[in-house]
C-alpha cells in the first residue's frame, strides 16, 4: 500500500513538474537575465499605459476638446514627429554605441516629460490661446472645428503626440531590438511568451497606481456624473502621476546598465555599425524585401484597426464618464484587466508557442480584432438608428462595454501573440534589415497606419456638416472589413515564406 501512495505521488509530482516547464519554460541558469529584462519590460509598460491614460485624458475628455480631435492631431503633428524621430534614430545607428542611443531616447522623453509637468501645465492658462479666440475660429470655419483644439489645447497636443512617440519608441522599437540581441532564435520561443507573465504586470501596476491617484467620485446624480475632485486637485495629482514616470525612466536606465555590463553572457557587438543604407533606402527595402513588406502590412492592419475602433469607443466613453477624474479612472481599470489578460494569455502563450506554429500562433490577434469589431460595429449601428436601450440597458452603456471588451482582447492578443510573433519573424533578417528596416516598420510604419486612418475620419468629418465620429462610423466599417482581408492574407504570404 505504501509503495503505491508512493508510486502515485511521484508520478503525480513529475507531471507537476513538466506542466511547470511547459507554462514556465525558463531554466534556473537563466532567472537572473529573465527577471532583469522582464522588469525592464515592466517599468516600460508601466509607463506607457500611464502616459496613454494621461494623453487620451488631456486631449479627448478635455471639455473644449473632443476623440474626433485625434485624427487631425495625428495627421499633422505625430507623423511628421514620427519621421524626424526615425531620421534621427537611424542618422545616430550610423554614428554613436547603441547603449548611448538608448540612454539618449530614454533620456530625452524623461526631460520632456519634467518641462511639460514642472513648466508647460502649470502655465498653460497663460501659453494657451483664449477659449474666445478658439470659439470665433470655429464659428468662421465650422467644417474645420476639430482642427482648432489643436491650437487652442497646444500644450496638450505636444505632450499625447510625445506620449504616441513613446509607446512606438521605446517599447516596440527599442526593447524588442535590444532583446533580439539578447535573446538567441532558439530560445525566443521560450522566453518571449514568459516575458507577458511578469512584463505586463506594468499594465496592472499602472493602472492601480492611475485609480489610487484620480479617484472616480462617489457623488452621482440621475444619468449626470459630477465630479468632487477640485481641478487644483486634479492638476496636482496629474504632475504627481508623471513625475513617478520621470523616476521610472531613471530605474529604466540602470536596468539596462546593469544587463549590458553585468549579466548579458551573449556576445553582443553594441559598438558603432557603419551602415550603407540610409533611411530612404530601409522604406524602400520594405517593399523590395517581401518579408519585410508583409511585416510591414502587419503593422499596418493592427494599428489601423484598433485606431478607427478606438477613437469611434473614446468618443462614446467621454460621454459615459462626464468628466476628467471618471474617465481616467475608466481608463485606468480598463488598463488593468488588460493587465490580467495579458498575463493568463501569456501562460498560453508558453503552451502554444512550444505546441502549434507560427502561422497558429499569429492568427489568434486579427481573429479576436475581427469578431469584437464586429460586434463593436453592432452596437454603433443599433445606436446609430436611434434605439435607446437594448435589452433594458442604455444603447450607450452598451457600445461603451462592447469597446472595452474590443480593447481588452485586442490589446492582450497583440501584447503576447501579435508582437512575439511579428518579433521572431525579424529573426529571418540580417542585421541591417533588423535594425533600419525594423524601425522604418515599426515606428514609421506604424505611425503612417494610423495617420492614414485619420486621414480618412478627418476627410469625412470635414466634408460631412455637423459630423462626428458616430455619423462617419458606418462608412468605416466597410474599410474595416478590407484591412482585416488583407492582414490575413499577409500571415499566410509570411508563413509561406517561413517554411
């Protein structure tokens, strides 16, 4: 008897044992590399979910302002920022140490940041021109009304297109490069999947650090939220919130110190690569280089997906919330269930990545996109032809719900599969087409997507009179259906290639 109870046990204990392998593959050897690049993963993360919060909430809840904002915005201020930042970043590839180039970027968004906390906000009565002014402008040229907050909230403006910046910057450019050279082809498979399980408790961290912050207020009248929070009170804990990002960065750049000079065992090459390829010729490589391209056309189907979905849900939460402090606090929740997701799909993530393919792998971000989009655009037309409740719930509540279940599984599926996937898929690449050819995509790429999504909504606000983003939603919805086509078709023309 005690010999089975024995035999029993141990068999059981080993099956412990390689499920843990399987859902955390990461051997003891390598726990101090792991952590220290997740942790640097997670102090990025955190920081851009708070500075995604913070720029959404200057620009779209700001009473003088509006989501529709947003498509002019990134037509005329974060793509051209976008350019110079690649121009720049592939001028310094060619001239300085890349761990100097990180220090430089890390180090420039952390001084913007204390101007815009310590000198820009708090003067921005004085820098900004008057609401009057603002007013006589868009009564004079009414089809351009959502154009005029970008002058008249410029402060604003500057700091949601440095926050853009960021998210692309630092988190899809610079992190993923650096653990592309950290992290060897064999071995991707096993840590990319895990770096999400600790990674993206920046997402859940941040997003209880925003509510604990901004405080949603418990005072609420019949369908009329009204907030207890003074706006000197909301001004203070907003240059409080960024100057904790200012001290993220700091531990950002001693993270990185202390991988490249004490832990990294891989011999790495991180001097001065005088390349042959300017930063006109890495766009033109995109489209000349078939992999590249598709990769390219990756980018460019999320980012013009979730932006048109996005910007049409923002417009609709700023109504729900009724002020700064409750959409922020949305926001920040929001923020933190996407944590969660992220995490639980990343433990299926280290299944999958070790069990299915590629192509398998790849394919579960458009199709959760897809399906929630779908039902996004099911709620927009309910609500589009005049029905006030559905199912005894408001047709608003409903389309604010459907979006936050869009964002949640977008944003989880794109977090652990979309950007492992497209990141392995940089692999196949020599060493030049890695780094220009991977920040023309990334960063530039990216950015060109979702100015071009804005570029559509800005035209059909214009030419629309009396227009907003729920008025111009259903001819986008027939654009949507296209860009999912082609981002389909591009996994299978890549999986093709892989093989």
């Amino acid at each position: 008897m005690y010999l089975i109870v024995m035999l029993v046990f141990t068999t059981f204990w080993h099956r412990i044992k390689r499920s843990s392998k399987i859902l955390f593959p990461i051997k003891r050897s390598e726990f101090s590399l792991f952590f220290s690049i997740s942790s640097l993963m997670l102090l990025i993360l955190f920081n851009t979910s708070i500075l995604k919060t913070l720029k959404d909430t200057l620009i779209i809840a700001d009473k003088n302002s509006g989501a529709e904002v947003v498509n002019f915005l990134k037509i005329f201020v974060v793509v051209p920022l976008s350019f110079i930042f690649v121009f720049l970043y592939s001028k310094a590839c060619n001239s300085i140490d890349n761990r100097f180039i990180f220090y430089i970027v890390i180090g420039f968004f952390t001084v913007f940041l204390l101007t815009f906390a310590l000198f820009l906000y708090p003067n921005r009565e004085f820098l900004h021109p008057s609401l009057e002014k603002i007013n006589y402008l868009k009564s004079m040229y009414p089809r351009l009304k959502w154009i005029m907050p970008i002058y008249g909230l410029w402060t604003y403006s500057l700091f949601y297109s440095f926050a853009d910046l960021w998210c692309s910057m630092c988190l899809s450019l610079l992190f993923w490069q650096f653990a592309n050279q950290i992290i060897s082809k064999e071995d991707s498979k096993r840590f990319y999947g895990s770096f999400a399980i600790i990674g993206y408790l920046g997402l859940i961290i941040a997003g209880y650090v925003v509510k604990s912050i901004f405080k949603m207020t418990n005072a609420v009248k019949l369908k009329n939220v009204t907030s207890i929070v003074s706006e000197n009170a909301f001004d203070t804990r907003l240059i409080k919130i960024i100057l904790i990002t200012c001290a993220c960065n700091c531990l950002i750049i001693s993270i990185y110190y202390f991988i490249t000079h004490h832990l990294s065992k891989k011999a790495i090459s991180f001097g001065v690569k005088k390349s042959k390829t300017s930063l006109l010729n890495s766009f033109k490589i995109i489209f000349k280089q078939k992999q590249l391209m598709y990769i390219m056309f990756l980018v460019f189907c999320y980012n013009f997906s979730i932006n048109v979905i996005e910007v049409t849900w923002k417009s609709q939460l700023k109504k729900f919330a009724g002020n700064k402090s409750n959409y922020i606090f949305y926001v920040g929740t929001i923020n933190q269930v996407v944590g969660y997701a992220t995490i639980f799909l990343g433990f299926i993530s280290n299944i999958m990545f070790q069990r299915c393919s590629w192509f398998t792998c790849a394919m579960l971000t458009p199709i959760l996109a897809c399906f929630t989009s779908l039902l996004f655009l099911s709620s927009i037309a309910i609500k589009y032809v005049g029905w006030k409740t559905i199912l005894g719930f408001s047709s608003l509540g409903v389309c604010v719900f459907v979006g936050i279940v869009h964002n949640v599984l977008s944003k989880s599926g794109k977090y652990v599969f979309f950007d492992q996937t497209k990141e392995m898929s940089y692999m196949h690449l020599d060493q030049d087409s890695k780094t220009k050819g991977k920040a023309a995509v990334d960063v530039a790429g990216s950015r060109l997507s979702k100015s071009l999504s804005g570029q559509i909504q800005a035209i059909l606000l214009i030419i629309i009179p009396n227009s907003s983003q729920i008025k111009i939603f259903p001819y986008l919805g027939a654009l949507l259906m296209l860009i999912f086509a082609l981002w389909f078709w591009s996994l299978k023309k890549l999986d093709k290639m892989h093989k």
